[in-house]
C-alpha cells in the first residue's frame, strides 16, 4: 500500500480485466499505479498503457512503475481521448480499467481543494493548473438555475434550488474563495450547523460539474468499448450512483440482441448483442477491505467483455 493512494478491489480487478491473457491494456486513471503494478505483475506478456488527468498522478505513478522499463507507457489526459492519445486503432486493446474519482492523495493534498477541511480554497480541478474554471469560479459565474443544477443532479441535493439562491446572494458581498465561505452559505441556508456528510455530497457535486466527470465517462464508454479486441474486457469502479447507472446501463444495452423500441413489428437495430456483461450484479469490496480502507466503503466495481 502507497501513502499515495491505496488501490481497492485489486485481486477483483486483475481478475476481471483477465490480465493472465497477457496482451495490451489500458489503465485510463492510473492514479499512484497501485493497481497498474498489480497488472503488470501478472505476466512479462503485459504491456500497460497509462493515462491520467493528473500531471502528479502521473509522476508518481511512472516512479512506482519504473521497474516494468518498456512494458509501460504514460500519457497525460482524459481517459475519453485514449485514442487519440496513444494513436489507438479498433480492438487493440485486451482489455481497460477506469478506477474513477479521485485519489486519497488528491483528497489530502490542500491546495488542490477537494475536501471542505477548513482554509481549503475552492479549486478541485483534476488537471491541477488545466485551462477549465476552478470551483471558485464556477461558484462565482453560474446563475442560480446553473447552480440549482448541479446540486440537484450531481449531488442529489432536495435545496438545491434554495443553496444556489443563497450562494448568488452571498457572492454579491464578498466571493466565496476556500470551504469555509462555502460551509458558512451552507450553514446560512440550512440554519444550522451541517453535518460532514451533507458537505461532501455538495462538494462532491461541485467537483463532477468542474470536472465534468459524467460527460468524459459517458463519452469515453463506446470509445473505449471500440478499442476491445474480441474477448476484450473492460472494468469500471464507481464510487457514486450517478456513474454506477451510467456505467450499467451501457453494459446492459450492449448486451442486449435487439434494442429497437418495443413497438416496432420488426427488428431493426443492429440484431445482435455487442458482447456480454461479465459482472450480472455490481462487485463490492469484502468488509475486511472497507475495514482496512474506508474510501472504498461506496466501491462498485463492474466488468463487460466484448464478443468474439
Ligand atoms: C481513484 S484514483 C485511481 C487510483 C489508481 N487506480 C491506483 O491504483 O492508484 C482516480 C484517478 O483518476 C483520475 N481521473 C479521474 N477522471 C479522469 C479522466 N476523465 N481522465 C483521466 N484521469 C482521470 C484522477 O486524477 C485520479 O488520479
């Protein structure tokens, strides 16, 4: 285990990803390479791609990985561009892992504002420094309806709408810049002291709408699914709901023969199944495992393989 990031459900990811096969992966969010190390352990035939948006992600990951010389290849980026990145042609890859989130490391490190310790300011960008609006920026730009928003879809938030009046009201005063400012509107609204959970959910809101996580996940799903070779696998960990039913409904209508509405007196879509859900029912980690490391408590882990 690496201060870094402690890797969940690895000996499930190995598994299903179906690393003893040998050939070329993709670990699209390689994080502190935890579970990239686990995969290229698995035969002197393993190459592994690795990509992050993270450029500290990366270092750490290529000083973990150092040891696998040219079986390993890094690049910076979203794991939605994986073609482009690596100059990738259809089926070319045996498989693809996305661990998706973020990394204890990101949590814990301040000054990249992802958690609501106090004095953290309100950042929350996975690229570190990239060009997209930080969450202070969003907070201070968005109307009320644009906020609302993304406390009710991201966050599942029933005030949304009151939180993102309180947020615009507050701003006219002075501009919300580190957690406290937020946790403060946040106390405002409610009136009275908010509870860590509450916090994190509209944290973690904001930190998907800065990140535009479920845009690059639903983007990146066919794209990637595209990349497999016959037999191919691909494993998705989600740690929220709002990816978890991205990531099922995708493996669900893959494997479905026919996807025509049900009205229709003929089949006219493509008639066959893609390929097959590997995992019928979401993998979760053993108790023992939440015990040992509770951010993979929400861990839901799920494998698709491409047919032949
Ligand atoms: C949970 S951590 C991965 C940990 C890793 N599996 C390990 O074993 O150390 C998630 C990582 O995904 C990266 N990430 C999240 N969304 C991404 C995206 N769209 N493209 C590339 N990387 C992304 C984050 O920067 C973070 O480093």
């Amino acid at each position: 285990m690496g201060a870094f990031h402690e890797s969940v459900m690895l000996e499930d990811v190995v598994r299903c990803l179906g690393a003893d096969r040998g050939g070329l992966y993709l670990d699209g969010t390689v994080g502190g390479g935890g579970h990239a190390e686990a995969i290229l352990k698995v035969g002197e035939d393993v190459r592994l791609l690795a990509a992050d948006r993270d450029p500290e992600a990366l270092a750490e990951a290529r000083a973990r990985l150092r040891t696998f010389g040219p079986r390993v290849a890094f690049a910076p980026g979203d794991y939605a561009d994986a073609r482009e990145l690596f100059g990738l042609g259809e089926g070319a890859l045996a498989g693809v892992l996305l661990d998706l989130g973020v990394s204890s490391h990101q949590i814990d490190t301040g000054a990249r504002g992802f958690s609501f310790r106090p004095g953290v300011p309100l950042d929350m960008r996975m690229s570190g420094q990239g060009p997209e609006p930080t969450a202070a920026e969003l907070l201070a730009s968005l109307s009320v309806d644009e906020l609302a928003e993304i406390f009710r879809a991201y966050g599942e938030e029933r005030r949304a709408r009151r939180l993102a009046a309180g947020i615009v009201e507050s701003r006219k005063r002075v501009p919300l810049r580190t957690s406290d400012d937020l946790l403060r509107v946040l106390e405002a609204v409610w009136g009275r002291p908010v509870a860590a959970a509450e916090a994190a959910r509209i944290f973690q809101a904001l930190r998907i709408a800065v990140n535009k996580e479920l845009d690059s996940l639903g983007r990146a799903l066919p794209e990637l699914r595209d990349l497999l070779a016959p037999g191919g696998r691909l494993v998705v960990i989600s740690y929220h709901s709002l990816e978890d039913r991205l990531v099922k409904r995708a493996f669900r209508e893959w494997s479905r023969d026919c996807v025509c509405p049900p009205n229709l007196p003929v089949c006219r879509c493509r008639g066959r199944a893609l390929g097959r859900e590997v995992t019928r029912v979401p993998l979760r980690p053993s108790p023992e495992e939440v015990a040992r490391n509770t951010r993979a408590r929400s861990a839901r882990l799920r494998a698709w393989e491409r047919g032949q």
